[in-house]
C-alpha cells in the first residue's frame, strides 16, 4: 500500500502523536519512514528581535539548525524503539509547508503525516496552520493527528 511515510515533525505533543501513528502505518505496510524537520530561516532583523544569547554569539540559523537536529535524532530513536524498522531523519531549512511538500514529492513519498497543532508562531494565526496549507499543496495523501 504504502512505500514511503513521510512525518514532519517540531518538537510538539501533535508531532509526537503524528508520529506514532506514522510508526504504527509503518508496521503495517512495510514501508521506509522518514522523518523531517523544518526550521525557518532568520534574517538578522529578526534574530536581534527575537534572540538574546550572551552565552553563545553563534548565528541563529545555526543554533535553529542545531535544535532542529536534536528533534528529528530523538524522533529516530522514538521510532526504532517502538518497533520501526527502517528509519532515517532529515532536517531542512524554509517555510515549513512548502519545504514538507517539496521534500515529498522529491522522496516519492505516498503519504504525509502531521499533527494538527504545532509549535507555530503568529504567521500561523494570519494565515493558517501548517498542517491545513500542506493538505491543500500536496499531491498525496496528508494523515492529520
């Protein structure tokens, strides 16, 4: 039924769910699971607005990049120790949405899963969830948890 299983996840419970639910999809088909996070850029406007540091002056995009690796390891590691057997993580840089559904179409994936609430932000308030903007722009299914 299914080859690839893509979940997207961020850290969040809805993402945590979605993940089960992907495992449990993946033992019953025999497909390979991927899993991806997505972190946004932030332009130096934006990182002296929203970051303070004094600790650590690396640039923002390292450190999103650097958290974004340690939730996509510690979801690999959910999955195999709930019985997943083939798993590999990604971590990507752009808007969440449109990087998920490229990185979809680019996997060959058969469906999406996501959970319905993420971490967001206030983009996610004026112009929508990014589990809804997925389920419009993907060509496969979108499983929402």
């Amino acid at each position: 039924m299914f080859k690839n299983i893509l979940v997207a996840v961020d850290g969040s419970q809805g993402a945590q769910k979605a993940l089960g639910v992907a495992v449990g999809l993946q033992s019953c088909c025999g497909a390979d699971l991927l899993i991806l996070t997505v972190y946004r850029h932030h332009s130096l406007l934006e990182a002296s607005m929203s970051m303070v540091r004094p600790d650590d002056p690396s640039p923002p995009d390292e450190a999103m990049r650097d958290h974004a690796r340690e939730i996509a390891e510690q979801a690999k590691e959910f999955a195999r120790r709930a019985g997943a057997e083939t798993v590999r993580a990604f971590v990507k840089i752009g808007q969440p949405a449109r990087t998920i559904v490229k990185f979809a179409e680019e996997h060959d994936v058969d469906v999406i899963v996501v959970g319905s609430r993420g971490l967001g932000d206030v983009e996610g308030f004026l112009l929508g969830s990014v589990s809804h903007k997925i389920t419009s722009l993907a060509d496969c299914p979108v499983l929402v948890v």
